[in-house]
C-alpha cells in the first residue's frame, strides 16, 4: 500500500494504516527526540505524543507526495520535543567553559571518525540552550532568525548559543582524540 | 551551514536506532499508542432498572434490620397505616350505662350515653382479615384471661424516627377464656435508637360481643399508655381498662374489665 493510501486510511482511522505508518517512522522519529531530548523515558513519552498529535490532525494534513508524510511527522516531533524543554524551562546560558574552545580548529578529520552513537552522546554533553539551538541549525537546517521566532529568542541570542555550542563540541572531540 | 559538522545531519539520517538506544521496543510502544488512540472503554452501562432495584434493595435490608423476627402461627397483625380516626374515650365508667355492639357494622359510631354523657364506641370486630396486612410481631408477653369471654386486645403504637414519616404498627392477639395467651406488642428495646415509640389506642374487644373498651390518650379512668404500663411491667398492680356491659351470651351483666400483673404474670380480669 502507498503512503497516499495509507494517509487516506489514516483519517479513517484504520489502525492497520495507522500501523504502517508508524512502523514506517518510529524509528527516524525515535532518533530525532534523542537528540533533543537526553533521557530515554522522556524521549519516549515526546515520540509518544508526536505520533498522537500526527494522528490525530492527519484529516488536516494534504499528501504533496513522498516525503511530505516525513517533513510533517518530523516537523511535529520537533515542535513536541521543544516543549518538553519548555517544560523543564529551557536555560539559554552562557558557557564560561566554552571560551577555551573559542578559536580551536578540530580540523576536518576528526568529525569525519564520529559515528552516530558518538555523535548523539557528544550532543548529550550540550546544555540545553546549544543543544537546541544546534539541532535545529544542523539538522533541521534553520536559519537564527527562523530559530529565534520559533523559540522566542534574538537572533543574537541564537547565534551566541550555536557559537558556544560548535565551540564546546569541538573541544570535546579534540579531547576524546 | 558550517562545514565541519554539516555531515552530522546524513550520518544521524542513516543511523539505526537500534545503534543508539538498543532497549527501544517499538512493538510495547505501538501498543501503548493503539490504546491511546483507540480507547476501550470500560465502563459498564447498567440499565436504569438495576439501580433501582439495588437502592430498594438497600432501602429493604435497612426496614429488615429496624423490624423484629416473624411468628408463622401468630394470630395477631400488625399494619403499618394511620390508626383509626376514633377521638372519643372509651366507655370505662363503672357507673355508666353500657351500650351494646353491633358486630355488622362497619363504620364507626359514637353515640352519646344518656346518663353522664358518655360514649360507646359501636363497631365491627375487628379480626385478623380486617387488617389483611403484613403480619409482623414484636414483644410476646404472656397474658391470661381470666374472663369467661374470648377478647382480642390490639395494640397501636408509633414509631417516630428522624427524618422520616412516623409509622403506626398495629398488634393484635386474640386470648381464649381461662388461658393464657401471647400478648403482642412493639417493644421499646425492638426499634431504632434514634427513634422513639408511643403508645396511641389499646381496643379490648369482647369478641362474642363485639363491644370494645378503646383507650387513648385522652380516655378515663385510664389512659393507653397507664394500660401499656401495666401490660408491660413497668407499672405493678392492677388497673381498669373499661367496662363491658354484657356477658357472652349477651346477657345484660356490667362487669370492669381490670388488668392485674399483682403477682407477676399478667391477668385480664
């Protein structure tokens, strides 16, 4: 069955759609709130919720072909991880431990080694003002002003976080290398 | 985007999760998701029916617990209605002029006595079938007749308890001559401690006659409750109850009908 179809059968609330169309996504979404959410359980509960809000607001979503399914889903989850932080009121903090790291360049190589696992744990070490800011830089592919609107920060502010934050991970590879 | 960690985005797009968070069971997740998204509920929809029937079984387990236990071979009644609207005290004057009953008639009369201004109380006998209700008793004191006359003595009593409509229980035995018989009544010790219990009539009725001594609260030389003292002890001595103004055998015989627990167990004399 096609994702149109399954979306289709979605908003008639067929569980077996329904199915598909996690089993299809419960991973990728899985691994999008680990990145912005560290603990497990609580990463869990936000895909929990993610998948809930998809299905629920399915009957106003348009199918625009492959790949839409994936932007909207990921785009929920994103939405439902920032508000678990919100929860846990999200504390932009300037990083005194970051000014050692300012002009260090790790050089090309040294990320080239990382693999997903090390990655996540490294993003793990970020507080939660650079991690954020990072994750929606790096893999969402925002710009600081689309990240300052959607967390209601200055674009300075946003900036300042994914400075800190590049710079700390930097640091934290040159020490693991 | 930076350079140096612009492939981070491809290499966490191919990553397994299963890589990352090895214990993530997706299929646990996906029930926890089912149930969410399809609620089963559990709710029983009883119909209306059925709370009404536990209510008035409630109601009924409460009235079994308030009433004493039931005699099968019980010859008096008791009835829970409003007593009989009779307000005129009893003939009981020993010097009145006694009327006699007529055991035909069904509504209740009340002529005046030529002599004093006294009232008979005229009226049907009153027998089991006329209260026709449930029978419930209560205290059985034992009473001999000492009369040559079968009598049936009915004793109506209140129970007023709070929040509720009083209710009248009616009790009635019927004492063969020269034997003792069960005198029933509704004894204090049997309801409610909240409630309270009052003695409205005593009707002592000849029943050969159909003549009946009806003791109120308002009747001479004795009342229902100086009579209900004496019935159950907390009086010793003897009492007159009334007058009856024949015999069985309808014989014109004036004879004081006197209640005597003198010397321990109770005598209608």
């Amino acid at each position: 069955m096609d994702e149109a179809t399954l979306v289709k059968c979605c908003k008639d609330n067929n569980p077996a759609a329904q199915k598909a169309l996690y089993d299809k996504y419960v991973e990728p979404m899985m691994i999008v709130c680990l990145r912005y959410v560290a603990d497990h359980e609580d990463a869990k509960e936000v895909l929990m919720d993610a998948f809930l809000n998809f299905f629920k607001h399915i009957g106003g979503f348009t199918y625009l072909g492959d790949g839409s399914v994936r932007a909207w889903l990921k785009k929920i989850t994103v939405n439902q991880c920032l508000m678990q932080l919100r929860k846990r009121k999200m504390y932009y903090a300037p990083g005194k431990e970051v000014e050692q790291y300012e002009h260090v360049d790790t050089g090309e190589n040294a990320l080239d080694y990382l693999n997903a696992k090390e990655i996540m744990a490294m993003i793990h070490t970020l507080p939660d003002g650079y991690r954020t800011v990072f994750n929606l830089y790096f893999f969402e592919g925002m710009n600081h002003k689309e990240i300052s609107e959607l967390l209601g920060i200055s674009e300075g502010t946003s900036k300042s976080q994914l400075h800190r934050g590049r710079a700390l991970l930097k640091g934290k590879i040159l020490q693991t290398n | 985007m930076a350079p140096d960690f612009e492939n981070f985005n491809d290499r966490m797009e191919r990553a397994s999760l299963k890589e990352l968070m090895p214990g993530f069971d997706k299929e646990a997740e996906w029930l926890q998701l089912s149930h969410k998204l399809h609620p089963v509920k559990k709710r029983l929809h009883l119909p209306v029916w059925s709370y009404a029937a536990a209510i008035l079984l409630l109601l009924g387990t409460g009235v079994l617990f308030m009433l004493p236990p039931t005699t099968k071979n019980s010859d008096s009644v008791a009835r829970h209605a409003s007593p009989p609207a009779i307000v005129v005290p009893a003939d009981t004057s020993l010097n009145a002029r006694p009327a006699m009953a007529q055991a035909d008639t069904q509504a209740k009369e009340i002529k005046p006595l030529p002599n004093k201004g006294l009232a008979v109380v005229k009226k049907r006998i009153r027998t089991r079938k006329d209260h026709g209700l449930i029978t419930r008793y209560t205290a059985k004191d034992f009473i001999c007749n000492g009369t040559p006359c079968p009598i049936q003595i009915c004793i109506n009593q209140t129970v007023t308890c709070p929040h509720t409509q009083p209710s009248t229980i009616s009790s009635s035995s019927t004492l063969e001559p020269d034997q003792s018989g069960q005198l029933r009544y509704k004894a204090h010790d049997k309801i409610a401690k909240n409630c309270s219990l009052t003695v409205n009539e005593i009707e002592i009725t000849s029943i050969a006659t159909g003549e009946t001594i009806l003791l109120n609260t308002n009747s001479s030389p004795s009342t229902a409750q100086d009579v209900f003292n004496y019935i159950t002890g907390k009086k010793k001595g003897d009492v007159l109850a009334g007058m009856f103004s024949s015999d069985c055998d309808h014989q014109e015989k004036k004879h004081g009908v006197r209640l005597n627990n003198r010397h321990g167990d109770l005598i209608i004399e």
